[in-house]
C-alpha cells in the first residue's frame, strides 16, 4: 500500500483492486500516464495535476487511462465554459449559502450496505444556485479516498416541485447539469433515486433520457409513491422519516453545518477567508483573467452548447400554454 492509499479502510482497498483494477505496485505510474497526455490539450488550464488529484479521475474510470485523462480534461474545460459558475464559488456566496440551507444537497449521516455516501435533494426548494451548491459539495466530500472508491447514491424527492417550476427547466440549464454531474465530475454514482415524482418530471426525464450515457441510464430509478421499492436498494434503517425510513425526519441544515461551521447562523456580509477547502483555491485560480477557452472533449450525444441554438436552448421545455 503506498501513501496514496493510506486513508483507506483494508475492505474498500479490496474493493478498489477488484472493481477499479487499483494497484498498488503500479499505482505512480498510472497516474504519471495521465499527466503525461495534459500536453496534447494545450487549449484547457489543468489548474491541479498533483498525485492525489489525478487519483481521484483513474478511479472514477476505473483506471482506464485515456477515460481518465478524458474525464480531468472535462473538468476544467467545464470550468473554462462556464465561468460565471464559478466565480465566488465558496460556502458563504450568499446563494450557495442558501442553497445549502435549503438542502441542496443534504447528506446523510449513515452509508448504505455498498458504503456509499448518500446524497438527498429536496426538489421543491430548487433555484439558480443549486447546482453550484451540489458541485462545491462534491468538491469537498470527494476529498474523501473512501469516497472516491465506494462513490454517491442520489435521492431527489420531488414533492411539492410544481409544474410552473418544472416549466422554467430550459435545455441550457438540463445541460448544465448533465455536464456538470455526468461528464465533468470524478464521482461514481450507484444510483440515482427519484421518488414522489409527479407525471411532468416523467415527461422531462423522457426529453432529457438520450443525453444520459446508457450507464447512466441504467442507475435512474422511478419509485414515485412506492417506497416499497426505494427500500429494497437502500434499507430503511438508515433513512429518514420523509423516505419511508426508521429514522427521525432529515435536518435540512446538517451538511450546510458541515461546510459553514460558525458562518451557518452569519447572515451578515461573507467572509471570503472563511471557508478554507480546496474548492476555495479552485474559485481562485478559475477567474476569467486565468482561464481561455477550450475545443469541446464532451462525447458526441452529450448535450453541448450550440451558438446557433442558443435561443432555443432557453425555450422552457414545458410549456404553461
């Protein structure tokens, strides 16, 4: 076992040699392979190309090299392409702050059976900074090594998420969050649970189904109102009272706590200093004076931004007509 591994528990050490082909007598040079291909992409700002951060892109592939080098050349290229995301991009941005509140995304306290950390998102309270909420989330929570081997399980409860919300989605926006989660991020998600979804959110995952790689697909779950179902995935004994679980109702607030520590009852100006995670470097180094933009590395079928399009890619794909 070299340093590089010295955070993980001996079973997720098996886990990793027998699911992400992760060896330790190799493990240097697999990760020197990958650095060694950020010269053919002149064109993107590798910001961070350290050991434990390209790790963290070999394991998300499996430590198939080239997927790996792929997935890092799309995290920062996601980066350059849409700047304004990350700009402030810390836990006490007035709206990641709220966000965060809000649950977005909420944590729970216990893994599931595959020790997996489970992610909660409660629909009803989306808005602009939501997503930008989820991904300084997983920033930091993919710090974790264990994390980075066992991966996410998702759960989004679409209660009360009306159809005058649903029909503010616009393409552009689905997109983003596509990229974002899907094409962009070093995570391995299990499984993707949507639960009390109401026949509208059937309708957008229709329109949104053939962006999704088919292993993607093949994790999204619709249990709608049948918790029954949810239950034989992910045991009740570790969820909340709103999920059917054996446990008390969720705290909105525990994982906002996590990342804002004293600055989560600070409603006053944000302290730009206070939040000392490497997602804060990241906003540093992602300014616009730093980064250039970049050709597309998306897979064809992904959905990428097209000029001509624009316009429609605004178009809410629900319509209230």
């Amino acid at each position: 076992m070299t340093h590089l591994q010295a955070g993980l528990s001996p079973e997720t050490l098996e886990k990793a040699r027998l699911e992400l082909n992760e060896n330790p007598d190799t493990l240097h040079q697999d990760i020197q392979e990958v650095r060694d291909m950020v010269i053919t992409r002149p064109d993107i700002g590798f910001l961070r190309t350290d050991d434990a951060f390209i790790l963290r892109f070999l394991r998300a592939r499996k430590f198939q090299h080239f997927e790996a080098f792929r997935l890092l050349a799309q995290y920062f290229e996601y980066r350059q392409q849409n700047l304004d995301m990350f700009k402030s991009f810390k836990a006490t941005d007035p709206g990641i702050k709220q966000a965060l509140k809000d649950g977005f995304p909420g944590g729970l306290a216990n893994l599931d059976h595959y020790g997996r950390k489970i992610l909660v998102l409660f629909a009803a309270n989306w808005d602009q900074s939501s997503l930008r909420a989820i991904l300084l989330s997983l920033e930091a929570m993919i710090e974790d090594p264990e994390l980075q081997v066992n991966g996410f399980v998702l759960i989004i409860d679409w209660s009360n998420f009306t159809f005058k919300q649903a029909s503010k989605l616009t393409p552009s926006m689905l997109r983003l969050a596509i990229e974002g989660l899907q094409d962009s991020f070093p995570a391995r998600f299990g499984g993707i649970h949507f639960v009390n979804q109401p026949w509208y959110i059937h309708a957008l995952y229709t329109v949104i189904r053939p962006f999704l790689k088919e292993k993607t697909r093949k994790r999204i779950f619709l249990h709608g109102n049948n918790l029954n179902s949810l239950h034989q995935l992910i045991h009740p004994e570790i969820l909340p009272s709103e999920f059917g679980g054996m446990l008390p109702p969720y705290d909105m607030g525990t994982w906002a706590r996590t990342l804002l520590d004293h600055e989560y009852d600070d409603d006053s100006e944000c302290n730009a200093d206070s939040y000392n995670t490497p997602a804060k470097d990241i906003e540093k180094d992602l300014s616009p004076k730093s980064m250039k933009r970049s050709q597309s590395v998306v897979d064809p079928g992904v959905l990428k931004r097209m000029d001509k399009n624009e316009e429609e890619n605004m178009q809410p794909l629900l319509s209230l007509d």
